[in-house]
C-alpha cells in the first residue's frame, strides 16, 4: 500500500493486519502526502533521535527542570507516588509531590528523595475547600504541574483543577483531574474553551472513557472515534499549545494542526496504575525540554513512546500477562537506551562499537 488506513491501527485491526509494508510506489511521493488530507502521521523511532542527547556538564537539578505532581488521596495514595517516580526516572532534576495531609506521611515514606507538601484535606481524605489556595502558591514556583492521579473529584479536588488551570504554569491534566473538568462543564469542555484556553502548555490525557465524558457522551469507541472526539477539543480552544492525548490500543496525539501516532505498547500495558506512570513521563519530559515549543506534538510522542518501550522491556522480564505499573518505573532508563537505539538504525546510523 502507499499508506497505512486508520483501521490498520484501530480497534481489532492490528489483529488482523500482520506487519504492515508501505512501498515508495511514486517518486515525488512525499509530495503527494503533502497535498492530500490524512488523519494522522505515523512517527518513526528516526522522529525522535533529537530527544537522546546526553546531559551538559554544567547542569544543576532545577535546570534539569522541576516538577510538581498534584496527586493523591487517602484512598488512592499510590497514584501520586507512581507519578513522582516516573517524572524522575523520566529526567526531571527535581521532583515535589502536594497531597492531602490524609496521605501525605505514607507518600514520604515511599519516596524519601522527593518534598511532600501536606495540602488540606476533606473529611474523606481528598483535597478540601482550603487546598486551592496553597496548591496554587506552591505550583508557581515550577516548570511544570502534573494534576489529577488519584484525586478523585471531591468539591476541593475540582477547586484545585480551576485555580491551576488560572496558573501561568506548563500544565498536564491526567485522570480524576479531568474527571473534574467533566463534572464542571456537564456540557461538553468544547463548548466552554474559555475554561481551559490559555497561554502556557496544557497537555490532556484521557484514556476513551474520560474523552467520552469530556466531549458530553459523544462516544469514544476506537481509534478514529477518539482523534475526532480530541480535535472538537483541541479545535474549540484554537491554541498551539493544547494537545490531548488520547489513550489507547494505539495512542493518539492531537494538535490543532496535526496528529501523531507514536510507538503502540504491548498489552501488558493494560494495568491498572500504568497511566500514572505515564502521566509522570510526560511531566518529566515537558519538564526538561521547555525549549520544544515549536513541535509538542512530537515531544509527547517521544513521552509516549518510552512508555511503550518500558512495556516491551517489563513484558520481557515479567511476562506479558504478569507485568504491573511499578515494574515499569525502573525500567524508564533502559526504555530510553533501546528507543534511542532504535532511532539510531532507523536512521542508519550504528554505534561506534557496532561491528558494521
């Protein structure tokens, strides 16, 4: 074929298709993608060999770029520790976590190189009506704001989600923090743009049912179903700088002028916990690369992407059906040697040590 059709990665397509050939059947081929309107761009390991560069030697933890991950309850405390450690392994320099005071000691005892702020809590042990104020104080003084892994949507938690999304800060909205956001416009977030348009980055991330809610029950079933579900989003608000990723068997990332679709995970990736990690990813990468404004699109397929490969590699240590969230985190380091190899020999460029 000359190009891959969106069912190809859609639904049970992917069960069907086999490996999947694109032949240069045209010369001037890249011309004549150029001209005709796709849904979406396929992103090839090469994409991302910008993203390998080893550190500079004058480099301290804040210019590394720092993180706050506004996360957590007493009933889900984890979600917030998975976050944290993933936005570190991911390469951010430093790395704060506020909670509700109900969970706080038992994230400091899981995390003993990263601050907990202690945030005001509800009697449920969610964030409470005082906690709007000080997570806000405490997020401006970051380079980015991870919002919303198990939050759960108290009247706080949605508190919280207004005054950061006020904040001139990079921000991603993940999980319950978008569930918040379903609850506050009960219409559709498309048809209210003014609430989340703004100037800073702003990155969301739901997985189908989150999207469903998010565009008032418009149904988000499949690949396809989803790009058009986030581009009513991302087109309502009309900003380069808003990006919805839409999770999946394939994951989508949506612009307002393009879409990409990175490196598609293993199965193994279905577990509970593995978008946290993932949403800790992206804040980290966000984090440590500010300077990407011109193409973000790109620098969250690589987030994805090294979600994808810390897949393979927990599906190749612990078996594809008994891989869980934890076991990707460690392997964050080893996902980004691998995605870098593989941009490396996509590129047809070997390692010095290579034998060719």
């Amino acid at each position: 074929m000359i190009a891959p059709k969106i069912g190809l990665y859609s639904a049970d397509g992917p069960e069907y298709a086999g490996d999947l050939i694109c032949g240069n059947l045209y010369d001037r081929l890249d011309e004549v993608i150029d001209d005709v309107d796709h849904a979406a761009e396929i992103v090839e390991p090469g994409d991302l060999v910008d993203y390998f560069a080893p550190l500079p030697t004058n480099i301290d933890k804040y210019s590394r770029g720092s993180v706050l991950i506004v996360a957590g309850s007493a009933q889900y405390p984890g979600a917030a520790i998975m976050a944290a450690k993933s936005a570190a392994r991911a390469g951010a320099g430093y790395v704060a976590v506020a909670a509700p005071d109900a969970c706080a000691n038992l994230i400091r005892m899981a995390l003993p190189s990263i601050p907990v702020f202690a945030i005001p809590s509800d009697s449920r042990g969610s964030f409470g009506a005082a906690a709007r104020m000080t997570v806000c104080e405490i997020a401006k003084k970051y380079s980015c704001v991870l919002c919303g892994p198990g939050m759960t949507t108290s009247a706080g938690a949605m508190q919280v989600v207004s005054g950061l999304l006020e904040l001139d800060v990079p921000l991603i909205l993940d999980a319950d923090a978008l569930n918040c956001l379903a609850k506050i416009a009960i219409d559709g977030i498309d048809s209210n743009p003014e609430m989340y348009r703004r100037e800073q980055p702003l990155v969301m991330t739901p997985h189908y049912r989150e999207l469903s809610r998010l565009v008032a029950g418009d149904e988000v079933n499949d690949l396809g179903t989803a790009i058009a579900a986030a581009q009513k989003v991302v087109w309502a608000a009309g900003s380069d700088n808003l990006v919805v990723i839409a999770k999946g068997p394939t994951t989508a990332i949506c612009g307002v002028e393009r879409v990409l679709l990175p490196l598609s995970g293993p199965a193994s990736l279905a577990t509970a916990g593995s978008g946290d990690v993932l949403a800790g990813i992206l804040a980290g990468t966000l984090a440590t690369m500010r300077d990407e404004m011109d193409r973000w699109e790109l620098l969250y397929s690589y987030a994805v992407a090294l979600h994808s490969y810390a897949g393979f590699a927990a599906a190749t240590e612990y078996g594809e059906k008994s891989v869980i969230a934890t076991d990707l985190i460690d392997l964050i380091g080893p996902a980004m040697e691998l995605a870098a190899k593989d941009a490396l020999e996509d590129l047809g460029i070997m390692d010095e040590g290579s034998d060719d």
